[in-house]
C-alpha cells in the first residue's frame, strides 16, 4: 500500500523568460514611424534621463549655464544703476501708462484704418476648427427643433443612438423596450431561421448593383442580424437579475453559486415609454434627413428615397409629371423584384410587371442612383495617415535605403543627471532612482537603434529579391517568403515579420507596405515560380476583358491560365476571386 506523504525535489531547468529590456525591443521593432514618435515622446515625460538633441532647442545644461550668467549679469546692472542714480529723484507712475493706447482701445472713435487694426495681434478665425458632425449629431439636430410628446422624443433618442453606421435600425421593438435580453433575442432569432433572403441582399449581392466603388466596405447591411443587435444593444438594456440572488436591494440567504455566471445583475429599467409611442418614434426618425434612415432593411430604405421622390414630384408636377411612371416603376422593382434585379434578369422583370424593356432599364438606371447607406455621409472615416519609414531610391546602378527619420526627437543621455550618481552628490534613494533610469533610457536607445538596423537589412534584403520590380513594375514582383528574407539576414521569421508590420516604403513605382512585397509562390511558366498577387491580377484581367453577355466560368479561367504555362485549380481561381470581391459567372452575366 503506497501512502501519500509530502516531499521535497531540487528540479533542474531551463526556462526562456523575456527580459524588460527585450520586451521592449519586440515592441519597439514593431512600431511604424508616426507610432515610435509619440512612443519616444512619451518617454522622454516619464523619463528625466531623456533629453531632445536638437539644434533649435537648447539643452537643460545650456539653459541653467545661460540663466545663471544672465542672472549674474542683471546683479551687476542693478548694483550700478543703484550707484550712480541719484537718490532724491523719483518717477511718476502715471508716466508709464499710455493713455492714447488706452482711449483707443476702449474708448471707440468709430472709424479706425487698416493700419491701426492690424496692430493688434488676434489670432485668425481659420484657425478655430469644428468637429465634422456625426448622424446622431444631425438627427439629434433635427429631433430638437421638433415638438413632440416627452415619452416620443424619449423613445427617439433611443432609436437614433441604436442605428448603426450606415443608418440603419438593427435592434427589435422588443430589445428597445427592454423586454427581451440581446442574447435572448439572438438565439430566438436564429431558431426563427433568419437570414439575409428574408430582408434583403447581401452586400457580395449588391455589387451587382451599385458595383464595387459603392460597396467597398463589404458589410451586409440588407440583413437585420442578431449578432449585430446583440452587439448594438448589449450596452443598453442589463438584463433581468434572478430573485434567487437578489431580491428588492437585500441579499439572499442561498450561497451564490461558484460558476462563472454568479454576477449580481440590477433589473432592467422600464423605459417612460409604451409600444405604441416607440414605433411613433421610429416613424418620426425616417422621416428625419437623410432620407432611408433608420430603415429596417435596404428594400425598406430604398422605397423610401422612392417615395421620397414621388413626393416631390407630385408637389412640382401634380399627378401628370413625367416622372410618376418611372417612380411607380422603381417601386414595383424595389419591392418586388430586387433579388431578381441584382441578377440582371430584365426580360423577366418586364414580364411579371407587363412592362417593356426599357422601362426596366430606365428604373435599374434609377435605381443605381439611390444610396443604400444613407449615413455614411455624415460618418466619413477619416483617412489614416501614412508616412512611409523607408525611400528606396537607385543612384547610379545601384539601389540605395534612406531612413526616414525626418520629425523622430534624436535623444541623449542628460549629463546632469550623472552627477547625482556620485555618493557625495545624493542621498541613496536617489542614486538608484537615477541609476535606473539611466539603464532604462540606455536599453531605449539600443532598441531604437537596433529597429533602424533590422529595417535597414530587410530592406537590402528586398532590393536583392525585387529588383525587376524596382526597375520595371507590379508585373515584375517575385515571390518572396518571410522565412527565406529572415534566414538570409540571420535573425528569426517572428523578427522580421515585426519589421515589415505597418510600416510603408517610397520606391520608384509608388508607395507599398513592406509586407506587399511578400508573397506565396504558384507554378508558372517554365517551372518558375509565379507571385499570387500577379496570378491574381491576371484573373482580374481576364474577368475585365470578357464578354458580358458571356462571361467567363472559373473552369474557362483555369483552362487559359494552365495553356499559359500557370498551374493553377478551379478551386484556386474561385477562391481568388472571392477575395477580389468580383461576383460569379451568372452574376456577371447581362441578359438581353
């Protein structure tokens, strides 16, 4: 019989433990150049160590050695001055104030010229800047002028903080009322089976549309989802406690359970509002500018720039405007027939609506310039700022990497800080404050360094690789691996992956990430290997070229690639061109 008893191992091992100093350089090294400024900047505020060289600004030492001679020098001023005044002599003090200065400023004489305004210095209205205005902003403008009932307006603010960016409404009556939990409602959702065919289209659908440039963004905005409504309103509405925990503000006497879920939650508030009020609300926000928002679906956001539209043409026209016929069109499209729409199956459309073709036409032309994201107008995203850390430039025949470190505070050891290391100098606290902050500034400045060196050999190490892209264009860009860049170099994949992360590079042929230049191998012709990103492209060239009444199939794609030496699948090409967002065969194809 075996008996458990306590005992004491010596264990042996090895372990990998990051140092401070390590865990910095990792984080340094993955830093791009507008990153690593406010980084050091940062530092130089947490650390006194840490001085800017800069020629234009002087130095702490400077600025005490200047200050003390002009002290020195104000004493020797003041001590003759004291000397040779004499002292029975006292001056006025009213003589020191300009009254016409005065008069003139306070004291408005009506007309003054451009030279006496210019005189005084304010600073310029152009330089006082406004927030560019969000949706909410414009709605909340807008709700603000109306009169409505204090329960309506209550349950409007609600409705407008719940629409997302492109100004749709995605949260329930329910879920806006409080009733149903966010998470409750997803799981019912999905057991009611809801998908996008119910509501609308999907957005690699309404490319078929508006096309690529007004559907970038790649977001389904036709289905109501209920993960989206979950997210929207998870911050909202807490859900219900359980009475077995708490119960009217007193704890119970049960032990909570140890599961992970044992949170103590308050019960949701009831809202001042009722059912009837909410979807008066919902009503009164559509009918707000931009016109569609807070729509439910796209159909639902369509048809009400349609009958936007109809109204307005009814008010300039009456009931004999030229338009009417076309707007009933639109509708009949909009609300019936848009999925069939999207596949550009006119001659069936004419047909179920006893309308000729180019009535259809005309309304798919309408159509097209309706917008099915009505607040993304006024949420703009702001475009992100990029500056590149590296200029590849040729000089000569050769290829030369210049850093970029153009605005980047060029730091260095502040030598009257070394002075409180001597024991005399400070007290010991003192001395190891500053002891470490001189290693900590020390280890900064290495990391920084040893970041520019790293760039500096991957860069090398891509001219090396790259040249016919450097000297002809895209169509000349190898495959490159980042294990085949980091074995050349001698430093770890993890290393240069951090090197090459959000960080841009100025060539001859534009400006890339230093990640663009990498890329997977495929066989092309003669056995060589082919970059993905050419393969790519070529099957973009091919889809452009076609015909449209004919397009061409993945498997006609594959067949034209493999008679030009590329060995490629048609699984491969699909895959490819699901990435570049480029619709199927039938969704290209245009029907007579």
């Amino acid at each position: 019989m075996v008996l458990l008893q306590p005992k004491l191992n010596v264990r042996l091992s090895q372990k990998q433990v990051l140092t401070p100093g390590l865990v910095q350089m990792v984080s340094v090294l993955a830093l791009n150049k507008l990153e690593l400024r406010d980084m050091i900047t940062a530092e130089m505020v947490e650390n006194p160590v840490l001085e800017e060289l800069e020629a234009t600004v002087p130095l702490l030492d400077e600025v005490s050695r200047r200050e003390e001679d002009r002290d020195r020098v104000s004493a020797a001023a003041t001590t003759e001055e004291a000397r040779t005044e004499p002292q029975g002599e006292t001056k006025d003090p009213f003589d020191e104030v300009d009254f016409g200065q005065y008069f003139q400023e306070y004291l408005d004489p009506g007309y003054r010229s451009r030279q006496e305004w210019e005189d005084v210095e304010k600073p310029s209205f152009e330089n006082f800047l406004s927030r560019p205005a969000t949706l909410t902003d414009h709605l909340m403008w807008q709700l603000s002028s109306m009169r409505l009932k204090e329960e309506v307006a209550e349950a409007a603010e609600l409705v407008i903080g719940n629409l997302n960016e492109e100004g749709y409404l995605t949260a329930t009556e329910d879920e806006l009322m409080g009733v149903v939990a966010p998470e409750q409602e997803a799981t019912r959702s999905d057991a009611n089976g809801k998908d996008e065919a119910a509501s609308g289209l999907a957005s690699s659908e309404l490319e078929g549309i508006w096309g690529d440039e007004r559907l970038a963004a790649g977001h389904d905005i036709a289905t109501s989802s209920s993960h989206e409504k979950a997210e929207e309103i998870s911050a909202l509405q807490p859900e219900q406690a359980s009475p077995k925990h708490h119960v009217n503000g007193e704890a119970n006497s049960q032990p909570l359970p140890s599961s992970a879920n044992n949170l103590v939650r308050m019960p949701a508030p009831k809202p001042n509002f009722t059912v009837e009020q909410l979807r008066e609300a919902i009503q009164v926000v559509q009918q707000m500018d931009p016109v569609g928002v807070a729509a439910r679906d796209m159909r639902e956001c369509l048809l009400a720039q349609i009958h936007n539209h109809q109204q307005v043409e009814e008010d300039l026209n009456g009931e004999e405007g030229e338009n009417r016929q076309l707007l009933s069109d639109c509708a009949a499209v909009i609300g019936n027939h848009l999925k069939t729409l999207q596949k550009k199956e006119f001659k069936e459309i004419a047909k179920a609506l006893g309308r000729p073709m180019e009535a259809v036409l005309q309304a798919f032309d309408y159509i097209k310039r309706l917008d099915p994201r009505p607040g993304q107008r006024y949420n703009i995203v702001q475009a992100r700022l990029i500056e590149p850390d590296v200029a590849i430039f040729k000089q000569g025949d050769e290829y030369m990497v210049l850093m970029n470190d153009e605005d980047l505070p060029q730091l260095r050891l502040n030598p009257a800080y070394k002075k409180l290391l001597h024991r005399e100098a400070a007290e010991k606290d003192v001395r190891v404050y500053v002891k470490e902050r001189y290693k900590s500034a020390i280890q900064l400045i290495k990391n920084i360094e040893q970041r520019k060196q790293t760039i500096l050999k991957v860069c090398h190490a891509i001219i090396r690789r790259q040249r016919d892209f450097l000297d002809f264009g895209m169509d000349q860009l190898k495959p490159m691996m980042i294990k085949d860049v980091a074995e050349e170099i001698g430093v770890h994949p993890s290393t240069v992956s951090r090197a090459v992360a959000n960080k841009y590079a100025h060539t001859p042929q534009g400006v890339f990430e230093l990640r663009y230049f990498f890329s997977e191998s495929v066989n092309g012709p003669e056995g060589e290997g082919m970059s993905l990103l050419i393969l790519k492209r070529k099957v973009k060239k091919l889809i452009e070229d076609e015909d449209p009444s004919r397009p061409l199939t993945d498997e006609q794609i594959t067949r034209i690639l493999q008679s030009q030496g590329i060995q490629v699948t048609r699984r491969t090409v699909a895959k490819y061109r699901e990435d570049m967002r480029i619709p199927s065969t039938h969704q290209r194809r245009v029907k007579d």
